[in-house]
C-alpha cells in the first residue's frame, strides 16, 4: 500500500509533516499556527510527555498523567493541524513520502506526502553496547520506563520486608543509578528521601532507612554540565541525603540481581542488587540514522546526524532535523556542541517554525543561534544546583527557581495545579501519593 | 517450605491475618486498631482501589492514583498492623494456616499461621461461563481492568480517525457495555460524554459525536436495584447522552471485531464493534470455593459459601468471610440478600473487628445486620438517581448527593483535592485531563 492512503490534512497546499512531538516537535507545530499550511504531526504516543519529571513519577510522587498531556488536547484549538498516530519506519526523500507503521487501526507501510518535512525524533540511552543489560536496568526516557522503575523501586521494598535472609534482602535493598547527570543524581536523591522519609514508618520487618543507594558516573564529578564547585556541592548534598556517589567508577556488568562496579584504580566489585536505573550514555533516536541513510548522510558515534546551520539536512532544503538527534554544523564546517536538553529542542523547533514561515512570505531566515538561559538540577527536598549566565547559585534559592521554572513549562493549567497539590503535600507530609505498583507490569 | 517463613508480626498473642484489602477488609484491620492483636492483611496488589470510581479512570477523566491508595501508607500509624504482598492459594484449617504464593521476593508456597483469619476475596465479573470473550471485552473491576479500557476506547477513536473504509471506520466509532447495573450505566454514559463533549474538536478527519454507544441489558430494564421508576429515568437520561439502552437484549458471542446481540424476540443481530466493555454477570472471588472446599461446605451459582449470621463460616467460628463472596445466612435457615455493594462488605467488616475485639473482652456479638442507607447511580454530567429509603431522587439534587457521598468515601484528604479539582475541571471545560494512550497495553 504504498498510496498516500491518510490524503491531506485540512487541505491547503503546503503540506508541512512533523515527525515526534516532544519539545522540539510541538513547539514547531505551535509555531506554525498563524500559517496557511497543512501541518500532520506523527507520533508514536497520543501524548506530550514532560520528560524532567519522569523522575518523579518513577518515584510515586506525581501520577503519569500530570506530566503528559494528550496532543490532540494540546492542539485542539490550532485548526490547520491533524494528529497521527503513529510510527515512522522509512524515508522517501525522492517522491516526498515517508512511511507509517504501527497505526492504531493495525494498517502498516501507509504513507504520507509532504512538502516540508521536520523530523525530530529525539534520544534514548544507548546502554554501552550491551542491550542485554537493558531488561535489568530500565531508563526513564519514557514514560512507560518511568512506571517500570516505579514498580520495581517499591517491589523491592516490598521484597525485602518478607525475605528472612541478610544477604538477600540487603541486596533488595540495594539501589545503583548509572550516570550522574541531572536524571541520574535526581533519580539517586529521590530514592534516598523515599527510603528515608516518606516509606519511613510504613514497614515492620525493615529499616526503610538502611537502603543503600549507589550513584555510578564514570567521570570525576557528577553534573558535569556545571561548573566543578556546583558538581561537589552536589555531591556533598547527595552524601547528606544518603546517596553514595560512586565518581570515577564505571559499570561494567549488569545482571538480574548483581551490578559490577569498576573503580578508578581498576578493581571490580559485584555488588548484590536488584534495582539497577539506567540514566547514562544517551544515543539519538534511530530516526537519525534511518533520515541519514536516506540522504546520503552520515551519524556521528552518538548515533546523531548533521544538520547545517539553518537545521535543514544537507542537500535537502525541505527537511529540517532538529533536537537531541542532530548536532549542528556551522558553514565553516565547525560543529556546534549542544546539549541534549529541553530548551535546546525548543527552541530549535520554534525556528523552524518561523522559517516555514518565513519561505512562504519569500524571506529568508538567519541561521539558527541557541540562547543559554542556564542550567538547573535539582538533588531532593530544598536542594538543587542552577548556573545562569555564570551566576552560581545551590542550595533553597536554586531549588524555588527549579520549581518556578518546571511548572511554567509545564503544559496545562489543571496540571500545575495537580502538581502544586501533590508537591505541597509532598513537602509538609513527606509523602508520596503516587505509589501504585501496576500489577501487569509487576507480572 | 512449608513453615511460617512470615513468622510473627508484632508479636502479640493473638494472630488475626486479614485476606484482602478491599471495602470489607480494610474496615476490620482498622476496627481492631484499638485491639492487643497482632494483624497481618495480605493482599495481592500495593493499594486499596476505590472501585466505585474506576470507570472515571476507564474515560480518563480521573488517574489511577487518585482512586488507589497504598495499603501501608493507609495503615502506617495503626502499629499492630504488618502489610504483606502476595496471593493466597491455599487453606489449612487444622493448622490454622494459610498458604500463599507469588512474594514480592518470588517466594512461593510460604505458610503463615492465624488463630483468627478474615476472608474478604471480593468477586469479579463472569463472562457467562465464556471465558474466550475475555479478552475482546476487558471489565472494570480492577485497576489494569480501568486503564485496559482506557487505552481500548482512546485507542478506537484514533484509528476511526485514519481508517479510510466507512464500515471499519463504523466499527471503531461503535462501542458495546454489556450489563446494566450501576458500572454498565455510569460507564455508557460516561462514553457517551467523552465522544460528544471531551474529545470533539479533538479529531480532523471524523465525529466524535457520531460514535454509537450501545448498552445491553437481559433483564426488562436498567438498575434492576432501583424501583423501575428510576430505571425509566436512567434510561432516558442515558438516551438523551446519546446512549442506545438495550434492554431485554442478551450478547450471544463477543469477537475482535463485532458482537451478537439476540433480541426479546429471538432475533440475533452481529454489531461490527472494536470495543466492548464488559460489566456483567457478577461472581464470587475463586477464594470462596477454596475456603469452602477446605471447610466442607458449598458455593452457590456465583460461587458465593453460606456464612452464618455473625459472617463466621460454619464449624469453624475462628473463621469470618464477608463482602461480594459470601452470602448470610440466618439461623432459621433463609438466605439474606445483600447486594455486592461497597457499603455492603465496610458494614461487615467494621462487625468482624467488633466482634474479634468482644471475643478478647469475652462478650458475645449480636448478628450482623446490614443498614441500608440507599442506592445511588450516577449516569453522566449532571445527573443521577438515588433511592435513600424509599426516598426516590433523580436528575442534579442526586448528582451532588452522588458527588458528596463519593468524596467522603475516598480515602486521603490529597486524593480528595486532586479528584475536586480534575472535576472542577471536567464540569467547566467538559475537557478530561488523563486521556494517555499506555504504551505497553496497546503493543
């Protein structure tokens, strides 16, 4: 079937195709608002998901549905835009097209027509090669990821409160998170205040509290993102929560209920544990490689292609490639190193929507230049780390300006008020209200 | 391993072990709060789940943990109280021990021992002894039951919104409730809103609006435990939301992609449907023919034993069942009917932790006797029926009756404020903010 069997959206002439709708992708789509053109956005979940606070679901303290908003209602009110859900398995750059797969009502190899086309299609965590440690070790990426951790994280305690051997439920007790970025050293920091404050109480047999906690980063210092005087700020706020951060260390082995930990002078310890959080070595999307193929181009060892300094793939003006899954090339051949995060794809996705815009008046646009409004991570209850334009700040003044900055970028009025609900009662109770585990998830 | 591998809970004399934290066994754990009892409440799963409300989570007008609270966290300050994960297999009653299977830490076949045990399984629906309809017609009574629907029903609409044929798309856009008690009706109404008010504006390509809704019922009309003039305003009340009530009508065969409805007259008709929800035919939890096969005594049709009327199981008075898997009865010999109702199995278990508590003190318990306080059915936005002792009310005096009642009844002042504000929300913008799509359950 290889017809343009989904035809046109609202049927203006222009066809722009959005492939992914996270940040880069949405903000492109909202960008092209006030255009005449036909816009589809394809992706593969019915929703927007706020990726910073996956963490958070991964630890019961907020609910899935608070920080994913459904596309279609975000984008209810733009008329010249159709949602398909769907996901993308092949490029014709030729005649224009590319292929869906996976459609709800089970059609596959349906294609679709475009003019333009912006593929954004993000990243997800490459595990070093060894996609065997991947059942052991989930990532957050996603959300369905988010709720797989959340399930084990409280299996675990579950588990250790009726196993009568030492050795057993310590190591059910055991926590590793690999990767010290801001998802790693939040994901580390939360399981900590679970352990000891808010599953403080709640069980007989064990001392929530005498979990151990494990932070596994290859490099010398956590966050390595920040400058080093916040890195060590964070680590000493991470040692005061109860997390040990293992800096210097790298994760060699990953088994059902073992971790194999490497230390800098190259001594390996297996350390018994049966929850292991993947957060490190990110990889682009497989979009990337499958866009470049197509074009005759090439990924980089991160899996990213390159695009030229207006975000359009070489020697195809019509598509644009834009977030985590592309690094930029300036015209003198110099690549533009930046970093796979929220702002970047926003506002990457914001220009390509005001250069559709622009080619359709017959204008020109600037190349594309991203503007560092800072960079923030938060370790647990009124601790966090924020560098702003060289302007360092830790501690409560950097944890305010965290919650501040989540919740306006968060999508939804109802949400935010979901949220500020369950982090008030978070904060005054140290509880958390979210703490289901799935049963088919736990089967 | 066939020891008490649990060993003692807190360490008082009297062992009272607790089978399942539902409406009824969740009352008798707290009823004995005051009690020098040493309580282990086993349950399958980590939450209580407000049932009553899951068909807002099967519509994504509510989240799963708005509905569910954790066991323990509900319990964490009643300290003769320990949690404990698992399935319950097995009765022994000359021990006095119960055997259970499927720990958190994969444990299985581990014994733990009571002097006092309180049975509370619960029931779950019957597919009229046609189980090979399960899985086209998922059912609402536990929380993966709600969010299966969920993504089923959100899942229909979008793949009406890229199916090309007219008969297929037909077929996406036609959904089927089976049984019209309190969930069937609150359930097709609840479709009939999303379709009409939620989503429309949402889709490009069809009508929300046009999607059929058909509710199928055996019996000569709806809410056969309300007197038949609520049932004729139900009815209404539901065809004005858009709903076709079947009444009279039976389902003969249930497919992937349509279902056999036989009318009064014998006729049977196949309706291409892709959804059906299944929400009849109820029948006791499998744990009452296991308690009833370990004591000697027999179930009845829906598998429900006899218990006596102080809810003790005959010749064994160190034995309560109670709530939808049981039935009283009376000294003389007749059968009490009670309905299978939340308030129903709260009466009877807040009786078991009285009478546990008497039994210590060495008093008698008069028999149990249910208060019924009325019978309320909601059928969409503004509307509902209640029957308060004779005292018949429909339309909005009964919502808000409906609306109240609910909210006390859930459990935790956060999930409270949370389910206030998603409806605040829902009643001003008839919008439903949990409409996610769940990755694993669509694959």
């Amino acid at each position: 079937m290889r017809r343009g069997v989904l035809g046109r959206g609202v049927g203006l002439s222009q066809r722009v195709v959005v492939v992914g709708g996270g940040f880069g992708g949405l903000q492109a789509v909202r960008k092209l608002r006030p255009a005449a053109v036909d816009v589809t956005l394809v992706d593969r979940q019915n929703f927007h998901l706020f990726q910073p606070l996956a963490y958070q679901v991964a630890t019961g303290a907020l609910s899935p549905a608070e920080i994913a908003v459904p596309l279609r209602w975000v984008l209810r009110r733009q008329a010249n835009v159709r949602v398909v859900l769907a996901e993308v398995t092949g490029f014709d750059l030729e005649r224009r097209q590319i292929v869906l797969d996976r459609l709800p009502n089970g059609r596959r190899g349906v294609t679709l027509d475009y003019d333009t086309l912006v593929v954004s299609g993000g990243s997800q965590y490459s595990y070093f090669g060894h996609d065997d440690w991947r059942p052991h070790a989930p990532e957050l990426k996603s959300l369905d990821g988010a709720v797989d951790i959340r399930n084990r994280i409280l299996s675990a305690f579950e588990a250790a409160e009726v196993e009568p051997d030492d050795d057993l439920r310590q190591s059910w007790l055991t926590f590793v998170v690999v990767g010290g970025g801001p998802t790693g050293v939040e994901m580390a920091g939360q399981i900590a205040e679970l352990a000891r404050d808010s599953l403080r109480g709640d069980f007989r047999a064990i001392d929530t509290g005498a979990a151990r906690v494990l932070l596994v980063e290859t490099a010398d210092r956590v966050l390595t993102g920040f400058p080093p005087s916040l890195s060590h700020k964070a680590e000493r706020a991470l040692e005061k929560l109860g997390v040990t951060p293992l800096v210097g260390h790298t994760v060699v082995d990953v088994g059902a209920d073992s971790v194999s930990i490497r230390s800098g002078s190259g001594e390996v310890e297996e350390v018994g544990a049966r929850t292991v959080i993947w957060a490190a070595g990110v990889a682009a999307s497989p979009l990337a490689a499958d866009l470049a193929a197509a074009a005759g181009a090439e990924v980089d060892r991160a899996g990213r292609m390159q695009v030229r300094e207006d975000l359009t793939v070489p020697g195809h003006p019509e598509i644009f490639a834009i977030g985590d899954m592309v690094q930029v090339a300036r015209s003198d051949g110099t690549i533009v190193a930046l970093p796979g995060l929220a702002p970047v794809a926003m506002q990457e996705g914001r220009y390509v929507g005001r250069a559709i815009r622009n080619r359709l008046r017959g204008d020109t646009t600037p190349p594309f230049r991203y503007v560092d409004k800072g960079n923030l991570a938060t370790i647990g209850r009124s601790k966090a780390v924020a560098d702003v334009k060289g302007i360092r700040v830790s501690g409560f003044p950097a944890w305010v300006t965290w919650l501040v900055v989540h919740l306006f970028y968060l999508i939804g009025f109802q949400n935010r008020l979901l949220v500020v609900t369950r982090w008030t009662f978070s904060f005054v109770t140290r509880g958390r209200g979210a703490r289901l585990i799935s049963e088919s998830a736990a089967d």
